[in-house]
C-alpha cells in the first residue's frame, strides 16, 4: 500500500487506525500465526504485540486459539467482510434517514 | 441532500450531522412525534422500520424493529431523557433483543436532536454521544462517517497487500 492508502486507513478504519495491526492483519489473513511469531516482526516488545492482536481480536478480524504454550492468531476474511457491509449499510442508514425526512416533507407540501 | 454538516470530536466521543429541511420547525417534530412517520424515515428501504411502543415524554420508551430482505429483524429503543417540544427531544439509543431487552454488546449513544429556524426552514442538530470511546470507535469503524465505497476500495487494498 502506499502512505496514501495508509493515511487514508488510518482515516477510515479507528480498528485498523495502526500499521502494526494493519500488517498483522495482511500476516494473519495470509495464514495462522502464533503471536510470538508475529511479535518477533517488529520492534517492540512482546506485550505490546499481544495488545494488537488483541484489538484486532475485539475487532472480531482476527480469531484466536491455544495450541500448548502457543497463542494462534488466524484473520477472519469473512468478518473483514462483513465490516465492508456494515459500513455500506450504516453510511446509508445517516444519509437516508435525512434524505426521507426530506421526502416525506416534500410529499406534504405538494399536497 | 440536506446534510450540510458532519463533525467527530474523538475526545467528547461525539458525533453531529447538522442537515437543513424545507419546512417548519413543527412539521419536522411531527416526523418524531408520529410513530407512523418516524417509522417511514427511521430505517432504510431494505430494512424498514416498525415502531412498536412510542412514548415520547421524559421516562417514556420508544422500541421498534427493522426488517431485513430475508426477513431477519433488528430491534432497538430509545429511553427518553429529556422534551422540549418542538425545539429539542434527547435520548439513549440501543440496541436490543426481540424482546426489547438491552442488548449490552453494542454501544449506547445518548443523542440530543435539536430543531431550530433556519433560512425560512428548518436546521436540525443531531448529536450522539457515545459512553465509551470504544463504543464510538466501533460506529466510526463501521463507517457512519466516511464514505462506504472508498473504505471497501481500503478493505480490498488491505486483503491484495
């Protein structure tokens, strides 16, 4: 992605609204990872990997099991999906509810 | 569109859509104030809307509905704080079970909607504040804001990276 598309993530997206989670992100969708994995990619501690992962987790873009002593972190496309249509849909119900206030009072003053 | 104004303040978690109708400040009060009405502009065509209880005073309830194309529905309420018809109504907004139980999931916004002359119409304030920056975080990272289509375009940036 270029810092474009990365300034305009991290517009967008208050879940993605880091690159460490948008990379753990590219890293997970691509395949399960266990966090110390993925925590020995970036240049900070393993803690505060851990507290990425768990955002993404709360975020319900990433899942997340227990394999012995191993956390398994593993993107869930379907949920990045579904995101997609939440905004669609919640963009449409602000814009639309004004826009039918607007209509049903138009109808009255036709009258 | 009559939206003339979209603000986020991330520190007070709030959210304000300032729109402008061509009409009285008593005739968009009748917009909340008539269930049958309120139900017409509360969902979108493909999740319309039922109004179910619809008390409009302080202490009062309103619960309704929505009703998806495969007939899957949404409840919510508002429990009504504050009414100062016609100028202004506040209230917290949730969502909730079938039954019109709270759903504690999903974030509750305290709205303030404000209705004052303007132009020779009207000017609306709606404000939503949400309780936890969390809560706002999930509404702002399902796109209440930003346009729908330009965030899709970042989600297919992101799975193609």
């Amino acid at each position: 992605m270029s810092t474009e598309d990365e300034d305009r993530a991290d517009a967008l997206f208050h879940a993605l609204a880091d690159r460490t989670r948008r990379d753990i992100m590219r890293r997970v969708l691509a395949g399960e990872h266990s966090v110390s994995a993925l925590a020995a990619n970036y240049d900070m501690s393993f803690a505060a990997v851990q507290k990425h992962v768990a955002v993404l987790e709360k975020a319900g873009l990433l899942t997340k099991r227990r394999n012995g002593r191993e956390q398994l972190a593993s993107g869930d496309v379907a949920a990045v999906r579904s995101v997609a249509s939440l905004l669609l849909e919640l963009e449409q119900v602000w814009r639309g509810r004004i826009a039918r206030i607007d209509e049903l009072i138009a109808i009255d003053q036709e009258d | 569109m009559p939206v003339t104004d979209v603000q986020r303040d991330l520190d007070a978690r709030t959210l304000t859509i300032v729109a402008d109708f061509a009409a009285p400040v008593e005739r968009v009060w009748q917009v909340y104030a008539d269930p049958r009405q309120l139900e017409k502009v509360w969902g979108p065509p493909t999740y319309p809307a039922t109004v179910v209880d619809h008390d409009l005073r302080p202490g009062g309830r309103v619960t309704y509905f929505m009703t998806g194309p495969e007939g899957d529905k949404h409840a919510g309420y508002w429990d009504v704080t504050a009414v100062d018809e016609p100028r202004s109504f506040a209230f917290d907004d949730g969502f909730a079970d079938l039954d019109f139980t709270p759903n504690p999931e999903l974030p509750v916004s305290k709205c303030v909607y404000t209705f004052a002359a303007h132009d020779g119409g009207t000017r609306a304030t709606f404000v939503s504040t949400y309780a936890s920056a969390e809560g706002l975080q999930q509404v702002l990272d399902m796109g209440v804001i930003e346009g729908a289509s330009a965030a899709i375009g970042q989600i297919d940036d992101l799975l193609a990276a």
